[in-house]
C-alpha cells in the first residue's frame, strides 16, 4: 500500500477506524483538534457515529456506556481534558471495559500552554484517578509507530478488557509524516457474556458496574484485577534498545524524545561518546528488566523528558541503585535540543570521572 | 483577576463573591464555555442567585480552539466537527441560554444583546451598566448575553459576518430582555 | 544527504502548504521526510513556520535546530531564523516586503521578490509556490515534477483549473537561481 503524508492527529483517527472503531466521544481543546474533527468527517462515511459532548466529562461517560455494550469506542483530548476525564477512567478501570483514550499531551500544570509536553507521565502510568487500577499506556514516537500502536490499541483493549491510553504530544499529534496503513485482521472478541447487549437467551442480566460494598468482595475484586495487571506485565512489554552494548552512558527517553535523543548517538561518538539508547514502548507496564542487561556494562544512565523528571523515578527503580540516575528535562512546551542533551552527557560523564 | 478553568467560572466567582461579599465580581464566558462545559456552574449560580454579573458572549462557535461546533453554533451551519452543517438529528439542538435561564427562580435580570451595530452596542452598553448596578444594589444574579461575530472561523469578512449575524442569528435567539425582578415589581 | 529547510513567513502566506508540498514531493521520491508546523495563536496574524526533513535516512528529531536552508517570507522571518543556517546553506528571502538586505560568510543569501513576481503572473496568493521553485533550484531537494504531481494531489478537483497557474510560478520560481 502507499504511504500517505499525514498529520499525527489523523493518523490516529484513520488507525482507530481501520482497527474497526466506530464510535467517537470528543471535545474540543488543542493540540489535538484535529483528530475528532477528522473523525467528524470519516466516521459518517463509514456508518459510523462522532458526538462532540458537551464536555470531557460527558465524552468519557459516553465512552464508558459504549464500552460497555463491548464496542470499539475511542475518546481523545490533551492535558487539562484527560484531568477531567480521570473520574470517568477509573470507572471504567474498575468495570473492566475495553477502550482506548488518547492523551496529546500540553505543558502543564493548570491551564498550562498549548505547546507539547511529557507532563502527565505520572498522570498515566501511577493511576491519575483513584483507586488500584492501571492502563496499558503506549507511548509511539513517529507517526507510523502511532498508527500502529492505536491499531494494536484496540486489540489490547479488548483481549485484557482494559483502557488503553496512547501518550503523544503537541508535537506528534501536529506533525506530518509518511504512514502506511497495513493490513491487519480486525480480532473480533465475544463480549456477549459480560457486556450489556440484551438478555438474549441469558437468564441473568449482564451488570457494567465498580460498586461493592461489601469489603472483601471489594478486596477479591481487586486481587483479581491485581492478577490481570501481572498478566499484561509478564506478556505486553514493549521497548527498543539503541546502541547499548557497551555504552558509556544509557539514556532512557520515550516517544519526541526519544527521537531526538537519537540525533544525539551520532553527535555523541563523533566526540569519542559511546551512547545508548532504552526507548520504553510501553510505559505502564515499565520494561523494568531491560536495565538488567546493561547495568553493569555502563557507567550510568540518563533519563530525558519534557517534565521536570517524572519517568526517571521508574529508571531509579529499575536501576536499583547498582549505577548513577542521573536526569536532564525541559518543561513547559521547551523542546530539548540535541546540543542541550550532549552538554548534560558530557556534563554527567565530567562527573564520573 | 482570577483565571478559572473552562467552564467553571460561575463556581470561581461564587468563591470569591462569598469570600468577600463587597467585592464587585464579574464572569466574562464564551458560548462554548458556558453553554457546554459550564452548563452545570452556570445554572447553579443563577439558581443561588449569586450577586455577581456574567457577561457571555454569544459567536455561535469556538474561537479558541479553531472554529469546532458550539452549543449555540444554528442548525446546519458548518464547523470544523460538523462540516457537513449542523444536523440537529445528531449533533443536537442550539441552547437558548438566556430564555432557559430565565425559567429559574433566582435571577436577578438576564437580557439578550447584539454588537453587530452601533444601535446593538449602545443597549449592549446600557445593559451591562444594569448588570453591574444590580450586583452594587445587592439585587442579585444578573447576565447579558451579547451576539457576537466569528469572520475567522466562520469563513467571512468582518461585513458578511455582520449581516451574518443579523440574518441568521437574531432570528434564533432573539433580543430582549427575559428577567428583570424590576419590572415584575 | 539531509536537507533540513525551515519555511516562515505570516499567517496566510501559504508557508505551511509550501512545506507540505515540499514533504509531499519528496515522499514521492521515496526519501523520509517529516513535516513540523509551528502552531497556537501565531497562526492568526503573526509569523507562523514550518520545519521541513527530507532525508536519505530515517528522520530522527524533526526539530531544526541549524537548518540547511531557509525560506523567510517577511522580516521577523528572517531575523528569527537566518543567524541559525549553517555554513554551506541557503537563505531564500522575499524581498517584496523586506528592504534591508541580509548576506553572511560561508552562506548563500539571496533576495527575490516574490510578490511581484506571483503579481506578475496574474495571482498574488502563488507567491510561495515561486519561492518553493526557487528553494528546488538553490538546494534541488526533489524534482519539478513531483511537485507538480503533490500540487495535483494535494489541491481539490475544483481548483485543478489552477494547475497551469502554479506550474508557470514553480517554473519562475525554478529559473530565478542559478
């Protein structure tokens, strides 16, 4: 198939719809408008159904409803809209339904800026709502990877019965690159068994529900969402390793990062630097057991963000105090640059020796 | 000043109003703002008859965001998320917000103004000084909902978007005052 | 081979179509490309900008830090971003709306007037497609005819009656530099 030239945000939506979702809650904020306003357009064309709510709240409820009855259904929105959507989350954590939830992230907190950010890291993988519940957050750093990864999306969402969030940012979600869509059977999952589809030939009716009041069905409830959650870590890690055998310094970075940070290898040995790279693809679960095949071959690591140092506590703990953690990020809509990231490596190294 | 999230501040206002009762405090909200988001803080306060002031501003439209579909935005008219024209079938019907909030008990004076000419601005004017004034007289919750143009994301000159404005917008949410405790005296 | 062009000008200069069209075409040639907007509230009136990649590798950081080659079609274009084209690079300004002229050690500078020239063809709004025929002649990053074939592809069937138009200005645009 052809490679179309895409923006970010339309990417996603075209994914989600070739990934047979038909159904779209959304409401306005930047930098992600393009992508309800595509599916504005696209879903009618298909039969399918966009209604832009009348608020981040209500768009999520809305999710919640429509997966529940076991749909492919998506929501989207950035920052301060994925603040709100939280109540809404953790219900659908705590109902177990399948969805998938973008978040094109904006520097924060409050209000914040409309400029791209990694911000909400703890947001998305340490909970954001209340209760014990985790997503499966995936975090693509090209357009062709987030076409993918929104693809593969709905295809977790569904085998774990669990919300699924793909973490961009302003950047990814504006920017145009060549995608190419590939073939993929859409996995059609049986949902009749829980979801609310009608009684059918059932003598009891399917329940969508998060409420126990009774503590230790409360507990039992949570133990087996526990066991699900260990079920997705031991099967669904994902992540890239760049140039690692025998780096001097490893540096960890995700999605817009990541990419830049790549620019920096090249620079880096061109100055007789040996670095490398650990890209998580998966943020929740944290590919924790790849810095075990490193940890003693390096002499340090160095975790790039665009938040003041969110994702460098999982480094620490992946690390385990066995090598210096060290932590470089601009914030705010400020996009490091290679030239700044070199500096801290040159700095770090300085430090070490 | 204190800058509330989207939507919420009738419930910011109503913080500071009870905070400090003397101080004259006033919302300045969008139609997207206030007739979606904020639907739930805006009816509350005027059901409270909080006595403060809220002027909203009607362009049928988000502005901000790039031209999406408001509440207010007429049926058939075409946005970024209803391209193909507002279908009221899906997409819902445009919220009268000063008629609807003219059905609660609590307001003080809710009136409905246009800018679009120099006759519009001058009530526009009047209006809002009355706002205020009930707020300084302890009168209670008042709004002015003022019809405003969009040229950018509605695709027109300022001058089309003026007749625009008067040839379809005027003839949905109609001028006029709804409320006004003054008058049922 | 790495081209990395920054392309700025005001909102509704067209600058944003030019990059895409500059993407576009050379995705056709199958090089990587990416396509970076600026975006937020420069795009009502103040000076908006794109940063466009076209490689023989895969694009890492679509950012531009140093670019290889920039298009400024106004002032506060040019003075934001011509002191950061690298030595060796280009610098395609449009001297319709800039007086002052800009020349540097090491660089190629050269100010065309890229109203006029649109003007002269009868349309002022294809002003960005003379200067993209200009960039193609400074840097040949791609082809005359993948652009043309991108111009076809990206504009609606309803304005395909502008196709000879926008062909004339890249042909303009392509014979201005040497």
């Amino acid at each position: 198939m052809a490679r179309k030239l895409m923006k970010g945000n339309e990417a996603i939506g075209e994914a989600a719809i070739k990934a047979g979702c038909h159904l779209f809650f959304g409401y306005p904020i930047t930098p992600q408008n393009e992508l309800p306003e595509y599916m504005s357009k696209r879903l009618p064309e298909i039969g399918g159904t966009f209604v832009q709510a009348e608020s981040e709240v209500a768009a999520i409820n809305m999710v919640y409803g429509a997966a529940g009855t076991g749909s492919r259904v998506m929501t989207s929105s950035s920052s301060p809209g994925i603040s709100l959507k939280q109540e809404g989350i953790s219900y659908i954590a705590g109902s177990e339904l399948p969805c998938v939830i973008v978040n094109i992230v904006r520097g924060g907190p409050g209000l914040g800026g409309i400029q791209p950010a990694q911000s909400d890291y703890f947001q998305s993988t340490k909970g954001g709502g209340h209760g014990d519940y985790k997503l499966i957050v995936l975090a693509p750093s090209t357009v062709q990877e987030m076409v993918d990864l929104v693809q593969e999306a709905f295809d977790l969402a569904d085998k774990y019965r669990n919300p699924v969030m793909i973490l961009g940012d302003g950047m990814l979600g504006q920017m145009m690159e060549p995608v190419e869509f590939k073939e993929r059977e859409i996995k059609k999952v049986d949902h009749s068994s829980w979801a609310t589809v009608g009684m059918g030939d059932r003598e009891k009716p399917n329940i969508v529900n998060s409420l126990y009041l009774d503590p230790q069905e409360l507990e039992d409830h949570n133990h087996k969402l526990q066991r699900k959650y260990d079920e997705i870590t031991a099967n669904e890690i994902r992540y890239e390793t760049y140039n690692c055998e025998n780096a001097e310094i490893i540096l960890i970075a995700y999605g817009t990062t990541a990419r830049i940070v790549q620019d920096v290898i090249p620079m880096a040995k061109e100055k007789g630097i040996k670095l490398g790279l650990i890209k998580p693809i998966t943020l929740w679960p944290f590919p924790y057991d790849v810095f075990n095949d490193y940890v003693d071959s390096t002499k340090a690591f160095l975790s790039v963000e665009m938040s003041m140092g969110q994702m460098v506590e999982d480094v620490k703990l992946a690390v385990n105090g066995k090598k210096p953690v060290h932590f470089y990020g601009r914030s705010g809509g400020m996009i490091p640059t290679p030239e700044g990231i070199l500096e801290n490596v040159i700095e770090v190294l300085g430090g070490l020796e | 000043m204190q800058e509330a999230a989207h939507g919420r501040a009738p419930a910011v206002a109503t913080g500071i109003k009870r905070a400090i009762p003397e101080s004259i405090v006033f919302t300045y909200q969008g139609d997207g703002d206030l007739a979606s988001i904020g639907t739930a803080e805006i009816i509350h306060a005027a059901a409270r008859n909080e006595n403060m002031t809220v002027i909203f501003v009607n362009n049928a439209i988000y502005g901000m965001t790039g031209g999406q579909m408001a509440p207010t935005t007429l049926p058939n008219q075409r946005t970024t998320t209803s391209p193909r024209g507002r279908d009221v079938s899906s997409a819902g019907n445009p919220l009268k917000m000063a008629e609807m909030l003219a059905t609660i008990d609590g307001p003080a004076y809710i009136e409905r103004t246009t800018v679009h000419n120099i006759k519009g601005i001058s009530r526009t004017k009047k209006a809002i000084q009355k706002a205020f004034q009930n707020q300084v007289d302890k009168k209670g919750f008042s709004l002015v909902e003022i019809l405003s143009t969009c040229p950018t994301n509605w695709g027109m000159t300022p001058v089309e978007s003026l007749s625009w404005l008067e040839d379809n917008m005027m003839e949905y949410f109609p001028l006029g005052v709804y409320k006004d405790i003054e008058e049922e005296k | 081979m790495k081209h990395e062009v920054i392309i700025a000008g005001f909102g509704g200069q067209g600058v944003m179509l030019m990059g895409q069209l500059l993407a576009y075409s050379s995705m056709l040639e199958d090089k990587n490309v990416s396509w970076l907007p600026s975006y937020g509230p420069e795009m009502r009136g103040g000076t908006a900008n794109c940063m466009v990649i076209v490689s023989d590798r895969q694009v890492a950081s679509p950012l531009i830090t140093a670019p290889s080659a920039l298009v400024a079609m106004n002032l506060p274009s040019l003075t934001k971003f011509a002191d950061s084209v690298k030595d060796g690079g280009v610098v395609l300004y449009n001297s319709s709306l800039i007086d002052e002229e800009y020349q540097r050690d090491g660089i190629t500078s050269i100010g065309l007037p890229f109203n006029d020239l649109a003007v002269e063809l009868g349309n002022a709004r294809v002003a960005n497609i003379v200067a993209l025929g200009s960039l193609l002649s400074a840097t040949d990053i791609c082809d005359k005819d993948s652009v043309i074939d991108s111009i076809k592809s990206v504009l609606p069937e309803r304005h395909h009656h502008l196709l000879p138009l926008n062909e004339k200005a890249l042909e303009k645009g392509l014979s201005l530099v040497n």
